[in-house]
C-alpha cells in the first residue's frame, strides 16, 4: 500500500493526486526526494509509487525497485544483463497499469525511462521528464521520440535548453537541484575546515568501482601526509572497498558523508557525472576520472560527440579541471596532476574562479526542486 502523506495546504482540484516516479540511479534518488518534497508542499493529499532508493523512501514514495537492483555500466554489461532488463520494463509497465497514477515522472535514466515513455504515451498516460537525458553528448536522434512521448520536459542545465530549441522542443530550464542542496549544507555547517584530505569519488556501480578504485589508491603512497578518504556508495557492500584499502595505511572509507568529506577535503579525485558538478560546488580542485571496459569504451569513443566528458567542463566549455580518460588513468598522471592541486597556488586561484562562475549560472534560477514542482502543478492544474 502507497504511503499517503496528508499537508494543510490545498491540492490541485480536492482529489488524492496519484504520482508514480521512476528514478534509477543515486543522483536521481536525491533529487527525486527533493522534487517530492516540494509537490506535497502543493497537495494536501498525495501518494508516490516508483522505483528509486532510499531517500525517495524516507520523503514518502512507496518503493518497488531499488536502484542498486538496476545499475549497470558500459555497452557490454548491458547487453549481459539485457534479460533482466525486459523483465523489469514488463514488470514496471504492469505496475504502472495496476496503479493507475494521474502523471508519470521519469528522472534521468533515459535507457529505460525512454521506453516506459513511449508506452505511457500510448496509454494515456501524462509523461513529465525531470532533468534530460544527455543527448547532447550522443544519441542526438532521441530528441524526436521526446519530442513525441513527452508532454513536459524540465531540465537542469543552462545550455539544454538552446539545445532541444534547435530541434523545435520547448522545455522548461529550472535550474540545477545540486546548487540548493549543496547551499541548504553550506548554511546548516558554517564551521567546517579544510584538512590535509584527498577525496576519493570512484562512482556508485560495482564495476566502475572495481576497475577504478584500484588505480586511484595507489597515488596515497606518494601523499603521505594526506589521508585519502573514499566515498562509499550506499548501495555497495563494505567488503568490495575493504579488499582495495587495505593495502595502505593513510587510506579509509565514509558511508552516507559524501558533502561532509568534500567540504574538508584539500583536492579530490572523482568519477565523471553528477559528483564532478558536486565537487565543483564545494569548491574542490578535482581530476576527473573516467576508464570503463574496453569494449564499451571503444564503442562510446565512436559514438560520443562532446569535447569533455565532465559537467564541470561542459558547463564552462573549456577545461576547468583535467580529464583523465581511459589509458591516460594511470598512477603517473594521477600523482602529477594532484601535486599541482595541492600545491600550485595559481593553479588552484583559478580552478576556483572557475567555480564561482559555475555556481553563479546554476543557482541563476532559484530552488530547482521548487520551481520543477511548481512546473508540474501548472501542468496539471485543470
């Protein structure tokens, strides 16, 4: 049975408005329960269904899947595990019918939330996109069949917005939901310092953890003055990072710290996606990371058409911070670039003047999860 959250404020027309949200991966978890948290502010009576994790839990969504349950990396592990994945695209759209919800929120994820929208549309069903699928960087040709199965697409980065307008889409820029919250933490802990930290920010999926992690570790022989702390994904199990850590001594690992770590840390070493933009809005001079499988790189290399493989990056249109891909992940460009973090004056003065700027064009447009929710009941407001 959906959790039903009841507020003093009225909703859109009297009834128990219906909202089924499907979020696959962490990020989409966090900011999922923001949106969450903003739409009950607008409904007096309203129930969540989806897929997502625990902070959509705790923000009153009765979960069905959780997404450590969904994750998997690169082209090869995809097309390993493609069975499962129809199984759970049958089992969703099932779900979906069962419930009958009054709008269907699909958040990133887009090789599944793609699919269940072009069969929601067939259905009836009210589709809203929060936060785009990055078709800018490859698959360019998907904007048609969002053009087609969307109603209402919100996204969260200055540039999309230019993007689908050359495609004749309208969608809605709110402004990007990391800025607040990072700024909501800001505020709540005033008092913390920077330490003699090197973050370390390998990802949330086992196999980019297994084929990273390793490389990134090694560096903390050649800082043996920093302890080098590593983010753990909530979704992983203690004994895949113990297996890697134990080897050194200035090396350990946080569970549900990630902002707490980055605001004391001095540099970070950091996967590409959400947690580059996060970083970047701590004010932390970072080395992107990024290596996957041989295979799966070799066919993102032909297909991917961006510049840089970093938010921060693509955000700014030059390199803010260095990018270390695929053969260039190595222990000896690793301990290169982090001596000029922790120790080039110049060069940290301007990584993070580069920040500023970032942080300025994202909080441009307010509270995003505010002004996405705000969005949606103008949608569906009759």
């Amino acid at each position: 049975m959906c959790f039903l959250i009841t507020t003093l404020q009225g909703n859109f027309s009297g009834k128990k408005m219906k909202y089924y949200i499907i979020a696959g991966e962490a990020s989409g978890d966090l900011h999922g329960s923001n949106l969450i948290k903003e739409l009950i502010k607008k409904d007096s009576a309203v129930n969540f269904r989806g897929w997502g994790g625990n902070k959509m839990e705790a923000a009153g969504t009765y979960i069905v899947k959780h997404y450590k349950d969904l994750a998997f990396m690169g082209f090869a592990e995809v097309i390993k595990n493609l069975p499962t994945i129809f199984s759970n695209l049958t089992f969703c759209k099932k779900d979906i019918l069962a419930y009958k919800p009054d709008v269907l929120i699909l958040i990133d994820y887009p090789g599944f939330n793609l699919r269940i929208a072009k069969w929601a549309k067939q259905q009836k069903i009210k589709v809203v996109y929060y936060i785009s699928p990055q078709i800018w960087a490859w698959k360019e040709s998907r904007v048609q069949s969002i053009k087609r199965d969307v109603d209402k697409m919100l996204v969260i980065l200055p540039f999309e917005k230019n993007f689908y307008k050359k495609f004749d889409v309208e969608v809605t820029y709110v402004g990007h939901p990391l800025a607040e919250v990072i700024s909501d933490f800001n505020a709540a802990n005033p008092d913390i310092k920077k330490e003699k930290i090197v973050a370390v920010l390998p990802g949330s999926r086992k196999q980019e953890i297994s084929i990273k992690l390793p490389i990134m570790l090694q560096v903390a022989e050649s800082f043996p003055d920093y302890n080098f702390i590593v983010a753990k994904a909530p979704s992983v199990e203690n004994t895949l990072y113990e297996q890697y850590l134990q080897p050194y001594k200035n090396v350990s690992f946080v569970s549900d710290d990630t902002y707490n770590l980055l605001s004391k840390s001095a540099a970070a070493m950091v996967t590409s996606g959400t947690a580059t933009l996060e970083t970047a809005l701590f004010k932390v001079p970072q080395i992107i990371c990024y290596k996957g499988g041989k295979i799966s790189y070799e066919i993102a290399k032909r297909l991917i058409k961006i510049k840089y493989i970093g938010l921060v990056n693509l955000i700014m249109n030059k390199e803010v911070v260095k990018e270390l891909i695929q053969d260039e992940l190595n222990v000896t460009n690793l301990v290169k670039e982090l001596k000029l973090l922790l120790e080039d004056t110049d060069k940290i003065k301007s990584i993070k003047n580069d920040y500023d700027q970032l942080s300025n064009l994202l909080q441009g447009s307010g509270n995003a999860s505010a002004n996405a929710a705000q969005e949606i009941h103008i949608f569906l407001t009759p």
